[in-house]
C-alpha cells in the first residue's frame, strides 16, 4: 500500500494540517492500492503565503537564472521518466506502449517552455514608451488526472519562465504521479517558495485558490462546469484567469479522402488516453455519399481495437480512470441507443475477457444527428459517433454547431480545400492530415472550452501584464 502523507510548502515536505485521507485505485482491478492525506484551507494558505514572500526576489531574476532553474528541473524529471510511467500504469492504467508519451510529456513540456524563454521579448521600444513585461504575482496552478504530472510540469516551468511564484493543486486521484514529481523538483533545489504543492480537494484548496486575494492567477485545466465556478469567483478580486477546459472535437473526413488510408488517424484521434482527452476527434463527420462504405471499414478496424491490462503490449485503450467515470460513459452508451443512433460496434458492459477493472467495449456509433446528446455532450470515453453531412458547407454547419471549440481535425487530399475548410472552423487548433503537436504554437479554445491560451510565446505571455514607461528628458 502506497502511503502519502506529506505535501510540499517553502521548500520542505511537510504533515498536512488536514486529517481527511482519499483512497486511491488501480482502475484495472479496482483494488485500493494506497492512500493520500489532503490538505485543507489552511495547508493551502501557508502555501501561498510561502509562494508570496517568494515572489519578489524570483520576479527579479534574470533570464539566464531563470533558464538554469528550468534546465535543472528538467533533468531532475527525466531522471524519474521509468518511476513515473509506473505510477502512471498503477492509478491511471494507460496502455504501455501508447501512453508512454505520458511519461515522457513532463521533460518535453519543461523543454519547450526552456525554447520559448530563449527567445522571448519582455522589453521593446513603441514609439516613445519602453513596454516592459511584468510578471504578475503568485500564480495557482489547478491540474486534472487525465495527464497530471505533465500540465503540473507545463503550467509551472510556464509561471517560473515568467517570473511568477506558485501554489498547484493537483488531482488528488494521481497523488503517485504527483509525489514523483513534487520528489523530482525537490531534487532541482529551486528557491525555497518558488513552488508549493498541496494535494487537496477541489471544494476546499480549490476553492481557496479561487478566493485568496494573494493569488493573482489561476491557470486551470479541467471541467467547463469547474472553469466558469472560478471565472465566477475569481472576478472579485480580478484574477487574471486562463482556463482549459472541454471539448466535442470534429473530425471532418472529406469526399476526396482514402478511408483505408485515413482510418488509423481517425481512430487515434477519438481514442487519444483510452477516450479520457479534451482534445478527443469524437464526431466524425462523413460524407452521406460514401457513408456504408465509412461505416464497413471503422467497424472492421474498431474490431481490431483492443481494451484491457495496460501492462500488455497489444492493448490500445486502458481502464477509465474510476468507477464513477465508468457509470458516466456506459449512462452516455445507453443514452446513444435510447436517442436512436444505430449502435455499430461496442456497447454496454466490460469486453467479454474483463470481469474487473473499469474497461469499456470501444464503442462506435453512426446515422447519428447533431443534436442527439451523443453528440454534443463530452463523454470522456472510448465513445465514437459518425454523422453524415452532405457538402463542405453542412460539414462546417455541423462541425461548428457545438458549445465547444478546441481542437479539429480534416482528412481529405486536396490541401487547398482543407486550408479553406479549417479557416472557417471555430476551434483553437485545426490539424489536417497529421496529429502531430506543435508545442510552439498556442493552445486553447474557443467558447466553452476555455479562455486564453497555453504554450510558446502565449503561454508565457498569460503570467504577465505589459507596463508602459515613457520618459521625456526635460520637463
């Protein structure tokens, strides 16, 4: 049994002054594997207390101090990429071989942010005025389970690029992610206060985070319902707030495209972390023209999609992350048959060979229509539902016609005509033909999914308010 009894204020671990304990599970027997001592209001106001004495003297440091810290961090963090993938296999369950990139995120993240600062601009001359970038104050990180040791590493190297000091609350259903990690950073002997993490529920440290009026930012990644709880609350006391939050991503397969060819993108895309990702393709839009033709070849190439151990080599989707999450997924599967989608492959219950563990069936549903729940609502789940679309316009109509906006992705041949396609997409990223990240360019979205933007030169950015100073020689 993993016990965690210590979070991290001022430099040093210390015993929580909260006594309430939160279990942790394997998802892939459901089995508690450990324990975890949270937090409370008070742990929380010690931390940012420690983060608020911190920030004058790291607000003042240089860019080249700054780069050290980093580049220190990021050593200490590869160090403990194999300790970290186990952690991630334990209370997480992604697949081995396709979530390794979970391990290997938190290094790349503080890697990019260490690129960024390189080249960033705090000081430029407009017209008479020096506008200087001002770092702006105690920064409250909030990081969700789903990828938890790399948006603390992210959103942190991001802060301290900036000048910021901070508090982060992480999930505290991925505590053995996070002690890896809070170990590591220790290890790059940063500045006492610099940084402070407290495992903690969101209603009480969260919360606390969201009120405290030394806490000048909150970078948030999680639920949209959670996203406008402290948009709400932080207003009065004017937090600047960057928010990421969900996502109902299109997937826009064009007339022209090779469905066999295309067919491995697509299911990347909708399946990304076992389903558990904002950023999941989970519409697809096809063409009403070759629509049987689409649906033969998923269902044939879902068949081959294999949920189960994470540990084994073949799997391709792992557990969900917990029981409540499992109910969620099979309650939006039942909902899909009870709207009237044609169910083409998966459905209710765990794959025939898992009696334990939180596995679902990948699930793929078609002749849906935009408005079906299915269809507008994130599921968080190995969930796929294909809706027909006749021409480009419909399938922009469609694409569009969500509360979300933050990623989408375009098949199709002719390059011209995706360019043209994406242009007109609400989203804040738009990929065409490749899911591959540019860690350089921003990254958020549009209405519900979020406010502002993460990564590169916008990220850093987010910790900072321009200050303008204009001086005349004789007065």
């Amino acid at each position: 049994m993993n016990c965690i009894e210590q979070i991290y204020i001022n430099g040093k671990f210390v015993t929580p002054l909260g006594n309430e304990w939160a279990n942790l599970y394997n998802p892939s027997t459901e089995q508690v594997i450990g324990q975890v001592r949270l937090g409370n209001k008070q742990d929380a106001q010690n931390a940012i207390a420690a983060a608020h004495a911190a920030f004058p003297a790291w607000s003042q440091t240089t860019r080249e101090e700054r780069l050290a810290a980093l580049k220190r961090m990021h050593q200490a963090i590869i160090a403990r990429e194999d300790e970290l993938m186990e952690a991630i296999l334990l209370e997480y369950g992604a697949p081995a071989v396709k979530g390794r990139w979970m391990a290997t995120y938190p290094a790349d993240a503080i890697a990019q942010v260490i690129d960024a600062l390189k080249s960033f601009v705090f000081e430029e001359q407009i017209g008479s005025a020096k506008v200087i970038q001002t770092p702006v104050g105690v920064a409250g990180l909030i990081t969700p389970w789903n990828s938890n040791a790399g948006f603390i590493c992210n959103k942190l190297a991001t802060a301290l690029a900036a000048g910021c000091t901070a508090l982060i609350k992480p999930s505290e259903m991925s505590a053995l992610q996070t002690q890896v990690v809070i170990e590591a950073l220790h290890e790059a002997n940063l500045p006492s206060g610099v940084f402070n993490i407290v495992n903690g529920r969101g209603d009480i440290v969260g919360e606390e985070i969201a009120n405290n009026t030394q806490i000048a930012k909150i970078s948030f990644t999680g639920s949209t319902t959670v996203g406008q709880h402290l948009l709400t609350v932080g207003a009065t006391t004017m937090k600047r707030i960057t928010l990421e939050l969900g996502g109902k991503s299109p997937t826009i397969v064009l007339d022209d495209a090779d469905f066999k060819m295309i067919m491995p993108l697509i299911l990347n895309a909708g399946f990304a972390n076992s389903g558990q990702a904002c950023i999941a393709g989970t519409r697809i839009l096809v063409p009403q023209s070759r629509l049987q033709e689409f649906e033969q070849l998923a269902k044939h190439a879902v068949m081959q999609i294999k949920s189960g151990n994470p540990y084994l080599a073949d799997t391709d989707i792992g557990p969900m992350v917990s029981e409540k999450q499992w109910q969620r997924v099979q309650n939006y599967i039942r909902l899909g048959q009870e709207e009237g989608a044609t169910l083409l492959i998966g459905g209710l219950g765990k794959p025939n060979d898992l009696q334990t563990g939180w596995f679902v069936k990948p699930t793929l549903f078609t002749r849906a229509n935009n408005q079906m729940r299915i269809a507008r609502e994130e599921i968080f789940g190995p969930v796929l539902t294909i809706i027909p679309y006749d021409g480009d316009e419909d399938a922009i109509t469609i694409a569009n016609d969500t509360d979300y906006g933050l990623s989408a992705l375009i098949l199709g041949t002719d390059t011209v005509r995706c360019e043209r396609i994406a242009r007109k997409i609400n989203a804040g990223r738009v990929l065409i033909n490749s899911l591959v990240n540019e860690p350089l360019a921003p990254f958020g979205g549009f209405k519900h999914s979020g406010l502002g933007r993460e990564n590169g030169r916008w990220g850093i950015n987010a910790y900072l308010e321009p200050k303008a100073i204009i001086l005349q020689e004789n007065y």
